[in-house]
C-alpha cells in the first residue's frame, strides 16, 4: 500500500481549516457561556446544557468527515487510511500548537478523530469509484 503524504499534508491542513469554521459556527452558539473567560482554568467553570455539548460534538465529527471526504475524493491513490492519518496528524498540530500535547491527549484525540476521517475517506473513495463506473 503506496501512501500519498502530500495527500495527509493537505488533508490535516484542510481538517484544521474546517476545525477552524466549526468552531466559529460553535462560538456563535455558546459565545455568551465564554464571555469573560480570560483564563484557561475559568474554563471547568463553564455550564454548558447537553444540546451545545452534542452541538459541539456534530460540529467536531462532521469536520473531519468531510475533511476526510475531501482527501478520499482528491487523492490519486486508492486508500482510506490517508484521511485517517490525516486526521490523526490535525489533532497533533492542534494539541502542539494549543500547548497541551501530551502523549495520552494525542491519543485521545488522535483515535477520536481518526474514525471520522476513515468514514470521510471512504465515502470519498466510493464516490470517486462511482464517478468512474458512470
């Protein structure tokens, strides 16, 4: 199996972007809970209702499907694993530049947003497939 790393390069890049736009579109939701959080441990003070959290989580989710979807459909070779890493290497970026990269968060992190970008990627592969049957 050839991966394609300028494939996971762009793919992590385009799953920060829409990391980035989802959470705008969250700020919009729950900017008023943030007003005045300055500090980082004001942020457990925070009371957020379970609909904003499942908001949040959606949001979260459809970033990396569709990044992953975009990578799937993009790319030349014919593997899902691209957007997975993909995704695995945006939540390294994020935790890195955020400053709370630990091994355990990567993981965390990494697994959790690796499935979404596999399902991206393949959705993005079988529509790429179905393009070429039609």
């Amino acid at each position: 199996m050839n991966l394609d790393w300028k494939w996971i390069g762009l793919g992590a890049l385009i799953m920060i972007a829409l990391s980035l736009v989802a959470s705008i579109i969250l700020g919009f939701d729950i900017g008023s809970e943030l007003e005045g959080v300055t500090d980082p441990a004001d942020i457990q003070d925070i009371q957020l209702s379970g609909g904003q959290i499942a908001f949040a989580a959606v949001l979260n989710f459809l970033a990396f499907v569709i990044g992953g979807f975009i990578v799937g459909i993009k790319s030349a070779g014919r593997t899902i694993l691209e957007p997975a890493i993909a995704a695995a290497l945006a939540v390294a970026i994020a935790l890195l530049l955020t400053g709370v990269f630990t091994l355990g968060n990567l993981v965390a992190g990494g697994l959790e947003q690796f499935l979404p970008g596999l399902l991206g990627g393949w959705l993005g592969e079988r529509r790429k497939d179905s393009k070429v049957a039609g």
